[in-house]
C-alpha cells in the first residue's frame, strides 16, 4: 500500500470478534484512519470430551485433515491438549486460506493443500484434485459452516467426516458497544468479516444501516458469502479481489483515494 494515509479522516466500523479485531484496528491506524471496534460474535468450544474417542480413531485412520478456518485450527489444538491426544504426524493437511495455513504453521504443522480462492469450494476443488477416494478426509469446522466438503465430496467415493470443534455465538456485550457507537459517530465504512456478523448486525441495527447506507457509509465484504449475506436484507457492498482483511484495506483504501479526485 501507498504510505500516504489514503484513510486519513475516515472512521471504518469493524464488526469483527474482540480477538481478531486488534490487527484489523492497528491496520486500519496505520493508514490514517479511525476504527471503533464492535465485536459481534463470539466463539466457544463445541466438541464435548467423551467424544475424544472416537476423535481419537478418527485421526489415527490415514488420509487427510482439512481446516476451513483459524478458529477451526485453534480450537482443534485445544481439544487435543485437553484431551491429551497426539496430533497425527501421518496426515496430510488441507486449509482453505493463508491465514489458517499461518496458524497451523504456529502449531508446527505445514500445509499440503491451499486453494487460490480462499472459498470452501475451492477448497474442495484442490482436494478433488489431490485427494485418493480411498483416503478419509477429516475436517475441523464450526457450527455455522457449510457442509461443502460433504456435498462435494461424498457423491464422489470420499469418505468425509466432520467435526464440529467450536460455535458461534452473540457477543452481548459488543452489541451493546455497537449500539453506542451508533449514536455516536458517523461511518465511513462498515466492514463485515463473516455472514453470522451480517446477521447478528441486521438484526440490532438493520434500518440504520440502510439510512447510512443512503448518505455516505459503504458496506465492505470480505467475500462472496459475506456479500450474499448483505443482499439478503437488501444491502449493496464492495468486496475485495483477494478476500482477506489486507484485501478489505486496499479496497478501502483505493476507493478513498477515488473520492479525493472527483
């Protein structure tokens, strides 16, 4: 990115969970700009310890193990170390973009499979490709995910099993911080990272987001899904070609630096 403070003024709302806002906000600064943090959802565990059996057989069966998101990397490594379970050395690893492939790397564990398209069926596409039918593919996923892999998958031989390792869950206390923000700032740009923050924001502030929307505020996406999500309740937004928050700041950026001209 130019270094030339292209959002130097304006004021982007982030919707995203408390934990992984941080980095969004600091970005977000170092461009120029102001970031007022609303998280919106939250995530707990979901995979209950007496399934650790079972887990257990899973892993321990040869074939792939295919993380669709950071959450579903982070809690996987969770469970297995409350659980005192092994990571299993012998499988290869799939995941569905570069962030989630830079935190399994955290844990040690380096990528087989990365789509370029950072989709879920691009994902299965790539396993299409490099995946045996033989082989079990095993994959880590939260409770509001799409069942891609299986839909993909299945009806081609493969044997797919899921895991759901954590949910998504209301953060009470960031809609309420959203509501305040509301009255107190304007927006330049509302960003939205996921559709459940789509959802859980329409359903809090729904109406004022279409009259900002009418004046000057523009929705940022942060792909297709997100997107779809917004024109669900009638909401435009822009989406940025590599769909990753760096992505979202080029976009933001870009069209800010598109208002200076006219």
């Amino acid at each position: 990115m130019e270094n030339d403070f292209p959002l130097k003024g304006k004021t982007v709302l982030v919707t995203r969970n408390k934990a992984q806002a941080a980095s969004f906000q600091r970005k977000v600064e170092a461009l120029g700009g102001k970031a007022v943090l609303t998280s919106l959802i939250t995530f707990r565990p979901a995979l209950p310890n007496d399934a650790a059996k079972q887990v257990k057989e899973d892993l321990d069966a040869p074939g792939w193990l295919v993380f669709t998101s950071v959450n579903g990397a982070d809690f996987f490594f969770s469970y297995l170390k409350e659980n005192q379970l092994i990571f299993p050395a012998h499988k290869k690893i799939a995941a569905v973009g570069e962030k989630t492939a830079h935190r399994l790397k955290m844990h040690s564990v380096s990528v087989d499979v990365m789509p370029k398209e950072y989709i879920a069926e691009q994902l299965a596409e790539a396993l299409k490709q490099h995946a045996e039918p033989a082989e079990r593919i095993t994959v880590m996923k939260g409770n509001l995910s799409r069942d891609v892999m299986k839909q993909e998958l299945v009806p081609l031989g493969f044997d797919v099993k899921e895991w759901v390792v954590y949910e998504t869950i209301p953060d009470e206390e960031g809609i309420e911080a959203l509501k305040e923000a509301a009255g107190r700032y304007s927006f330049d740009y509302v960003t939205f990272t996921s559709s459940s923050t789509v959802h859980t924001f329409m359903h809090v502030l729904g109406e004022e987001l279409k009259k900002w929307q009418a004046n000057r505020t523009a929705c940022i996406s942060i792909g297709p899904l997100t997107r779809d999500a917004l024109l669900s309740y009638g909401i435009t937004s822009y989406t940025p070609d590599t769909f990753t928050i760096d992505g979202m700041l080029e976009l933001m950026s870009s069209m800010s630096r598109e208002e200076e001209r006219i």
